[in-house]
C-alpha cells in the first residue's frame, strides 16, 4: 500500500507539471485551432534560461528558493517573448494558408528552437545546481520531499490564476468569445489579434515556470527535454478535451498517475515481457487511442467537426 | 519535341556518368553517399504521395523504411539463419510495409491535419521502441552481417570486372538504385495522372466536398498510405543489403522529418522538385564537414556544431519555405497557379506535366 | 525549358564548390622516403566531443614520438601521418569515415571511440584487410565478428560486467541485487553480462528493469525497486542518466549501493548527482594513470602538450605503437605484409602489457574499482588476471 501510495504521489507531482504545459497547448488550440508544436520547445528554453541564472548564482554562493525564483523570474519574459515572436513570425502569416502549411512551419519553429538551445548551450546534459537542501517527510511509508510540495502548491496557484482569468476577467471573457468565434467576437469590438497574442504570452509564461520547476525536481537541462515532454503535455490535453481549461489540468493529473502506475507496475503485471521500458509506448498508445475513440476528451463538449 | 528527347538524352547521359565524375571529382565515399542519396529519393518519393499527392501529413514515416529493412534483415542474415533472395524480399518488403501503411492509416481516417500528424508522429516512435526492445529483433544491438544484394549470382557486394574495367560494388548498387527510383517515378507518374491521382488531388484541396462529389475518400486514403509505406518499404530492403548493418538509431522521428523537409522544400508533388530535394539534403551533411574542420583549425574548437547548424537551417528554411512560396524550390507549375490563387497567371503559361 | 536546367547548374555547382573540401591522396615519392598514413576516428562534434579530442591527442602524440625517432621501414625513411576524421558518434557516418580511410588506402586505423560505430565500420576494414585498433570501444560484439583486422587494447564489457559481478559478491558481500539498464547496446550488454557474473557467484537477482538512455524520471522504477528492498542496485548506462538517477534513489529514501559501470565513472556523474553520490560504485577498464607501467611519464608529457587527459588517450598511444611496432617486425607498412605480426605481438605500452588473443582482445585485460568519497573518485582495487 506504501509503494502505491508512492507511485500516486510521483504521478501527481509528474501530472500537475504536465497539467502546467498542457495548459499552453490547449489555451492555443482552443483559439485558433493549431497545435503549437514549438510548446515543449518553449518549456525547455524556460528550463535552459533559468538554468542559466541559477549557475550564475549558485557560483557566487548563493542558495536556497530565491535563487530558483530568481530564475524563474528571468525565465518567465524570455519565453513571454518566445511565445509572441513565434506567433508574430511563423504562425500569423498563415492564419489564412491551407491546413498543411502552418502545421509544417510549427514543425520548423519546434526544430528550429532545439537546434538554437544546442548551439547556445550545447549538448550535453547540463547540471541543475545543488542550491537546495530538500528535506523529506514520510507519509505512511512514503516519502514526499520538498521540491515535491513546493511543485503541487505552485502548479495549483498557478492554476487556480488562470481559471480565475480566463472565467472571472474581461480579458478571459474577450479569450472565451475569439475560442467560440473569432469573427463574431471581432464585430463585438474584440481585437482578435491582440488576444490571440495574449493567449501565447500567458501559454509561455506558464510554460516558463514549468520549465525551471522540472530542470530543478530531476536536476538535468538539455535541449531535447522539450519534445517528450512537450508530447506527453498534449497527450494530456487531449485526454481532457482540448480546448477546456479543466480538462488539461484534469488530463495532466491523470496521465501523471497513469504513466508511474504503468511503469511500476507493467513489468509485474505482464511478468516481465512488458517491462517499464514500454511506458513512452503507453503514452503514445494513449494518445492514439483517445483520438481515434473519444477526440472530444474527456471533459469536451461532444461535438461534430466544425467545418 | 526534338529539344525534349535531348534533355532526356543529356540527363540519362549525366546519370550514367554521375558515378565516374564523382569518383574523379571527390573521391569513392562520394559515391557511396550518392547511393544514399538515391535511397532517400526513394522514400521522398513514397512520402510524395502521402503528404503531396493526398494532402495527408505523416510524420512518422520512416517506420515503413524500418519494415523493410528489419524484414530483409531478419531473413538475409545469419540472425535467423534464412538467407532469402532479393527477388523474394523486395516485394516481400513492399507488401508488408503496404499492409502497414494501411494499418497505420485505418484509426487515422476520421481525423484532421493536426491529429493526423500527432497519431502518425506516435505511431513512427511506436514502432521504434518495439524494434528497440523486442527480442527477435536483436534490441539496440540492431542486426548486422546482413547479406549483400545478389541477383543471380552477381552479388552487388564485391567488386567485379566488366569488359576488362573496374566495377566496384557501390558503382553496382549506384545503378540497381537508379533503376529502381526510375520505376518508382515511373509509377508515381502513372499515378498522379490516373483517377486516383486525381481523386487524391480532390482530397487534397478540399475532403467535403470531394466526399459530396461520391468519392470514397476512406478507400483513397487508405490506398495513399499504402501506395506510399510500399516505396518506402522498397527502399528500406535495398538499405539493409547495402549497409549490411541495421539499428533502431536509423529510424528516428528525426529521419521522418528529413524526409518531410526533402518533400517540401524540394516541391510537394513535383517529382523532380521531390528528387532534388532529396539528392540536396542527404548529400549536404558531408558539404558541411569542411566547416567543422575549419573552425578546428581556426579556433581549436568547433564552437558551431555543424551539425546543428545544418539542422537549423533546415528548420528556418521549412518555416520561410512556408510563409513565402508553400509549393517548394522547383514545383510544378499548376501547383504554383493552386497556392498562390491571386497572382496574375503569365499569358505563355502551358500546362506541363507534375 | 531553360527553367529546367536551372537546378541542374545549381546542382553542378553545388558539387563543384564541395570538391574544395576533397582531401588530396598521399604522394609516395620515389626518393627512398614514404608517407605512411594512419587513419583516426572519434566523435569531433557533439556531446562525445571532448572524449573524441582527448583520443585524437594521444593519437598525435604517438605519432610525433614515432616521427622523431625517425625510422626506416622496408629500406625507406618513414614520416607517419594522422588523418582524422569526425564520426560524431553516429553509425552511418562512421561507415562513410571507414569508406573514406578505404579510399585514402590508409595503413591502419585507429578507432572508433564508440562500440556504435567501431562495430559498422570494422566489416569495411575487414572486407579492405586494414586493422584496426580501438582504445576505447567495450563492447565484446567487436571482436567476435569473425573479422582478421579487428584489434582492442583496453579490456571488454565482457571482462567489465563478470569482474563486477563477483566483486559485489565477494567484496561488497551482496546477497540481493537489482538491475537496470538503459536498453543500448553498451548498457544492456553490460549489465547482462554483470547479472550473469553476480548470478553466478550466489547473488539473487530480484528485477531486471529496463528504461531509456534519453529519460531523466526513474521514480516509477525506483519505487518498484524500493519495494523489493535490494542491497545492491546496478545500473548499466551513461552518466547522463545514473547521476539523476542516483539523485533520485536517495530522494525516495531507498538505502541500496549504487554500483555502475565505466558510462558512470566520470566528473559528470559527480556533477549530476551532487552529495546524494556519496559511497556509489564504479568501475574503469584498465588501471588508474598513476598504476600504469609508464603512466606518470605519459601523464606529464601529455599534460604538456594538451592538459588533462580525459580517458583513452594512453590507449590510442599504445594502439599506435603497437601498429608500428608491428610494421617494424614485418618490415613493411603494407597491410597485407604487418597484419599477422600485429596479432602476435608482445609489446610493453603504457598501460599494459599488450598481447592478443584469437579474437583481437587484449590478454590479461584488468578493471579498477571506484569509489565515490568525499565528492571524488577514489580507486579501491584493481581486479582481474593478470598477464
């Protein structure tokens, strides 16, 4: 019961930072119906930035949860900026192109970004430094440590600031309406444009954070760290119902718990043909199948394609 | 009519020298990277007629590639102990990788250009960790000492003496690849000018109203996918004899978007727009070595990865590529006419082949 | 139609342009002196970089030694020549290198860096009779290809995996042990091989878990371990993955020893494990520089020319005089003539004696145990036969 306890604890704390990022993926589709695939790209940038700042600090021996808000303060407008550049460059010029081309060029921006991130900061793993002292506390026979509740506690602020944006704000209202029907919202004085970069800017930001929370809990930053976990983000947001807010955070959480329940458990469960090395394919799998049985997610609306 | 028949007389005449030139010219390894080459045009061209004929993006096509070549790896090596003949296992290749492809293709028919690509992204990465992990096919070890292609007794492997000149094997494997990619243009020729060339360019443009006009869009797409995974199968086989040595690293998602870039960046559904872009990207990687080594000499170390760098610029071109002229450095022209509708059309323009 | 003739021209161009990258053939001058050419291949891009400088240094350094000790081969004056090449860690443009040293008619080959690409490229040397002599591919697969030219002077995963396994038994005294590996084939063969070896000397192997040598998140599989309460867990992989995942085996409280192999055995797994590495275990094929027959020397004389020595450097320093050595013997430098004087030889390097079994493996090969204490690597004990 201890273990299980564990694996659910992990899988949460691993959710709520998919739930983060997916929240991005699923703020943009929702408004102009494109996968960002530069997303994951972003995070890592955020990851990289911060990165960055912390080494900086941690060299002159400094220590402790400023140093890494610091870096999260420096990372949040470097992928601000990313994040309207991207859609100022590569997506608007093609709001009115067919399907293929902005697909293709959000491929092109994905790529370009890593290879970017190789080139300034290289391609080894890079050392998260040590500036915490991450005490742990027992739960039963669990362990949950430090970085762990500080992430479930920020991710939730984070959230909850969101939701409150997007449901309780003007600027959440204008959001809701250019999601339902640009042109529409446009005639009612809503400048689309403006909240179409916005929706970036605040996807970035959160995107940002994520960054530097996941470069701290495993330590590592590379400039492939964004891919994978940028695909399991929107598998997330699928699995939520892309376009609802509630959905990404549910989906996020859930994939979370999923992923190291799986990886726990597969190799036991199938006795050993299966073993954890499996649980990216489950992922994948996942998504796969929330696409082809339920694409509407769990907490979307059922719908027909709009044409 | 005259001007034609030379053109072609003088590309033949290039593409039968190109070997010997090279050879002069650069020295054998450029040989073999043309080989390489030849292979990649191959599988843009399957690719051509998933994302430039149907309008269907795939990213994850390279797992047609690695069908073909685990297939003639596992049954021409000692891996097994099967040692199948090429006549067998080339379309051995080309069916299974088809069946694939329609495997593939079933849970994505109901899906949209964005899901499209994710499901298909998923499945190229599936496929890459069952090879990688699955026992029979060797894991990360990959399977090596694959037999040379032979047909007949003539083995492309080893070197042989033709009328009294060298032919050595990559000079032999240069022309069996050639051969190969003619058919295979030959074949995607026939096609785009057929009915269903022309139900996919229908597709293409628009899905609901190609549907309302009768078109069984379900059957058309499921025939891309195959028609394309079978090329791509093809080419994997020839990969695995030539190499002789396969791992589940030669199938990245990283290869599926080469091969992307190579169809888009060459010219999406214009062959010779899809060759060059092939012939292009797979040979630039080696035009790049001398950057690396300068900066080696220059500065002691290579402050820019080339191959980053090489990475990079292909990502920026695919964006540019986009925005400013979508149908590729050398397109057909109707596909130029169908992607820039309000351009005024030149008074000389004739309608020539794709 | 002058259109379709444009990306001809560029194309011709292009190839035009590139043919200034073109490296000229050797001249053999007719004056009683020849250029003998020595091919090296080693990642010079990428995340292996600094490795691949390291092994081309010594590469150098062999060769400037051997210039100046100006000898004669075969009734010439000798001036020996490095051609280095940038594999990148990547098995296809390893076969490219391999076909390009081929061309070159290159005398031998020092290299490849990885088992990735040394494998690949040693079925072109073997079908072009050139040997090869990698200082640093571990993976025993290279050497039971059946291939005449295929030579390591440094110790297999075989010997590496087998030493380790009865190490923790004997001398760590495990009784329970848990294994993971990072599914490449450097890292599964070695842990295989170290399941076997522990196997065998009375150690229960409770999992055998598998992961990927691109994920930084093992809690799943850590947690499942932790159940199983091991008193040893290996892992087989870079430290890339062992360092966070050594962060993480502490994190969840699990109290095993971390034992792993010569992927782990850097400064980077003490960067990326921090303070939580404490008491880990590694081991290096080899011995430490400072046990070597001639090491202090090396060392200084490297340390001189280049600064620190990463890893293999002395080993491409004897791979190379052990080629020339072998061309000495058989009077010749052509391959065909020193290629089976090169399997018998009987040569003191810098790191060891160097003699080769059938298979092209060095005899008597020795690893040294680690330890991680007090943020450094300490050598414990070397182990294995010596010759």
């Amino acid at each position: 019961m201890d273990i299980f306890l564990q694996q659910v604890i992990n899988g949460l704390v691993q959710g709520s930072l998919y739930a983060l990022v997916a929240l991005g993926y699923t703020m943009v589709y929702g408004i102009i119906e494109l996968v960002n695939f530069a997303h994951g790209e972003v995070v890592m940038v955020g990851a990289m930035v911060g990165l960055s700042v912390i080494e900086r600090l941690a060299a002159r021996g400094d220590t402790g949860w400023g140093v890494i808000a610091i870096g999260v303060l420096v990372a949040i407008p470097s992928c601000m900026a990313l994040g309207l550049g991207i859609e100022r460059v590569a997506y608007r010029p093609l709001r009115k192109a067919p399907r293929l081309a902005p697909l293709i060029s959000a491929i092109g921006v994905s790529i370009a970004l890593q290879q970017l991130a190789a080139l300034i900061w290289g391609r080894n793993y890079l050392h998260y430094p040590d500036v915490l002292s991450n005490p742990q506390f027992h739960i039963g026979g669990a362990v949950i440590t430090q970085v762990q509740l500080v992430i479930l506690a920020t991710t939730g602020i984070l959230m909850l600031l969101t939701w409150l944006i997007v449901q309780k704000t003007a600027l959440g209202r204008a959001m809701r309406a250019s999601a339902q029907n640009p042109s529409v919202a446009g005639l009612m004085g809503v400048n689309v444009d403006r909240i179409i970069a916005l929706t970036f800017l605040m996807g970035s930001g959160l995107a940002a954070v994520a960054g530097v929370l996941v470069g701290t809990y495993y330590g590592v930053g590379n400039h492939t760290m964004g891919f994978m976990l940028g695909l399991k983000a929107f598998t997330a947001a699928v699995l939520g119902g892309i376009g609802s807010l509630n959905g990404a955070m549910l989906g996020g959480l859930l994939l979370g718990v999923i992923e190291n329940l799986g990886a726990g458990y597969l190799g036991s469960v199938t006795n050993g043909t299966i073993g954890s090395n499996y649980s990216d394919v489950l992922a994948f799998i996942m998504l796969i199948a929330v696409l082809v049985f339920r694409p509407s997610g769990l907490m979307g609306e059922r719908g027909s394609e709009k044409v | 009519m005259n001007k034609r028949i030379l053109i072609w007389l003088l590309c033949l005449a290039v593409v039968l020298a190109l070997p010997f030139g090279t050879d002069a010219l650069l020295g054998r390894s450029w040989v073999r990277l043309l080989d390489f080459a030849l292979l990649y045009a191959m599988l843009a061209l399957g690719l051509n007629i998933v994302v430039g004929y149907a309008g269907l993006l795939d990213l994850g096509y390279v797992a047609f590639y690695a069908v073909g070549a685990y297939l003639y790896a596992m049954l021409a090596s000692p891996h097994i102990g099967m040692h199948w003949p090429l006549w067998a296992l080339l379309p051995m290749g080309a069916l299974l990788a088809a069946s694939f492809g329609a495997v593939l293709g079933a849970p994505t028919l109901g899906l949209r250009g964005d899901y499209l690509a994710i499901v298909t992204m998923g499945f190229g990465e599936i496929i890459r960790l069952f090879l990688r992990n699955l026992n029979i096919t060797n894991g990360p070890a990959g399977i090596d000492l694959i037999d040379p292609i032979q047909i007949g007794g003539f083995s492309f492997g080893s070197s042989h003496s033709l009328l009294g000149w060298d032919l050595p094997s990559i000079y032999s494997y240069y022309f069996l690849f050639v051969v190969l990619t003619a058919l295979i243009v030959l074949v995607s020729y026939r096609l785009s000018d057929s009915r269903i060339g022309r139900a996919w360019a229908a597709i293409r443009e628009d899905e609901i109203a190609a549907k309302s006009m009768g078109l069984n869009t379900r059957y058309l797409k499921l025939m891309a996918f195959a028609m394309g995974a079978a090329f791509g199968g093809i080419s994997g086989v020839l990969f695995a004899g030539f190499q002789g040595f396969i791992s589940p690293e030669s199938f990245t998602m990283g290869e599926s978007v080469m091969i992307l870039c190579m169809v888009v960046l060459g010219g999406m559904g214009h062959l010779s727009g899809v060759i060059m872009g092939a012939i292009l990207l797979a040979i630039l990687p080696e035009a790049f070595r001398p950057l690396s080594q300068f900066q080696q000499i220059t500065f002691g170390h290579v402050w820019l990865d080339p191959a980053n760098l090489r990475m990079l610029m292909f990502a920026l071109a695919l964006i540019m590529v986009m925005i400013l002229r979508p149908e590729g450095l050398w397109p057909s022209p109707v596909r130029r006419r169908e992607l820039h509708p309000n351009d005024a059309m030149p008074a000389s323009a004739q309608k020539e082949g794709p | 139609m002058p259109r379709q003739l444009i990306p001809i021209v560029l194309s011709l161009i292009t190839l035009g342009l590139v043919s200034c990258g073109k490296t000229s053939a050797p001249n053999s001058a007719a004056t009683g002196e020849m250029t003998v050419l020595i091919g090296a291949s080693n990642p010079m891009t990428g995340p292996q970089a600094h490795l691949g400088k390291d092994n081309e240094n010594g590469t150098r350094l062999a060769i400037e030694d051997a210039n100046a000790l100006g000898m004669t081969i075969g009734g010439k004056k000798v001036k020996f020549e490095l051609v280095s090449e940038d594999d990148a860690a990547d098995p296809k443009t390893g076969t490219i290198v391999a076909q390009k040293f081929v061309d070159q008619k290159v005398s031998g080959v020092i290299g490849h860096l990885n088992s990735g690409t040394t494998i690949p490229a040693s079925r072109i040397y073997s079908e072009a009779g050139i040997p090869q002599i990698s200082p640093s591919a571990t993976n025993p697969k290279y050497t039971h290809q059946g291939f005449k030219t295929a030579f390591r002077v440094i110790p297999n995963d075989t010997q590496q995996g087998g030493e380790l396994g009865r190490y923790v038994a004997s001398k760590i005294g495990a009784k329970t042990a848990a294994v993971m590996d990072d599914t490449t084939q450097y890292g599964q063969g070695l842990a295989n091989q170290f399941e076997e070896a522990a196997k065998a000397a009375g150690v229960m192997i409770l999992t055998h878990e598998h992961t990927d040598d691109k994920a930084t998140d093992f809690q799943a599989i850590l947690t499942n371990i932790k159940a199983k309460k091991p008193d040893i867990i290996f892992y087989g992989g870079m430290d890339a993955q062992s360092g966070p995942m050594m962060k993480q085996i502490r994190s969840l409280g699990i109290p095993a020893k971390f034992i792993t192999g010569d992927g782990g055995c850097s400064t980077e797994f003490l960067s990326l494990a921090g303070t939580s590495g404490e008491g880990a275990y590694c081991s290096l094929p080899g011995m430490p520089i400072e046990k070597m027959p001639k090491g202090e020397d090396f060392k200084k004389r490297f340390n001189a020319k280049y600064g620190e020595i990463q890893d293999y450097a002395p080993y491409c320093y004897d791979a190379v005089m052990v080629m020339i050595d072998a061309m000495k013997r058989a009077d010749s430098a052509l391959p065909a003539k020193y290629l089976p004087e090169l399997a018998k030889s009987n040569f003191d390097g810098v790191t060891a004696h160097i003699s080769f079994d059938d298979n092209g493996d060095l005899k008597g090969g020795v690893i040294t145990v680690y330890q991680l204490r007090s943020g450094k690597w300490v050598a414990l004990e070397t182990l294995g036969a010596k010759p």
